[in-house]
C-alpha cells in the first residue's frame, strides 16, 4: 500500500499508519482548525473538522484521523486552491523545509 501526500502551500500532509503513542487529544470547538498559520500575509491553512474527526499533538506535531473527507483551505481562498483530505486515515501535518545558504541554515518555508 502507497502512502499518501498532500501537498497545500507550505503545508506539508503526509498518511501515516497510525497516532504515536502519548499523543494528547485537541478539543475542537470550531468547524475548522489552522494548520498552518501565515508568518506575512495573514494567510491560514485550515482544516475543516467535521464529526468523526479527531485532532492530537505529539513532540510539536499535528496529527488527524478524520473517518470522511475533510478539506484544507486557505482564509484567503485565492492564495491556493482548496484540496480534499481523503476519510479512512492518519494524517501527520508539517511545514515544508527551506535552505538559507547565506545563513547555512534550515528553516520553516513562510507564506
């Protein structure tokens, strides 16, 4: 079985085969949870969160099981086009990784 990956943005989703043990459930209050927050232009990533789906956190990482689809969308649609999260999996979310070779160092890609 292939794994998948979601790729929105900076936003990195990738299937995982489960929640690592210790990871604490995140109580959702709304329809919808950021993701990826936006450093410059006030841009969020956002899930859509729906019954059946649950979000947790481990070691500064975020993981989702959702049992249908969800969608990832930007709070300003025009900045990247809403994709569908597929129902049925484990979801680690992550922020994609850039190389400064001025400053020889890695950092977080910023929107």
């Amino acid at each position: 079985m292939s794994l998948k990956k979601i790729i929105h943005g900076e936003v990195v989703v990738l299937e995982v085969k489960k929640i690592p043990t210790g990871a604490k459930k995140i109580n959702i209050t709304e329809k919808y949870f950021v993701v990826g927050e936006s450093e410059t232009v006030g841009n969020d990533h956002r899930i859509s969160v729906s019954n059946g789906t649950n979000l947790y956190s481990c070691d500064g990482k975020l993981y989702v099981e959702n049992l249908s689809d969800e969608k990832i969308y930007c709070s300003a649609s025009k900045r990247h086009s809403e994709s569908v999260i597929p129902g049925g999996c484990i979801w680690d979310f992550g922020i994609a990784q850039e190389y400064d070779y001025v400053k020889m160092e890695k950092r977080n890609v910023a929107d």
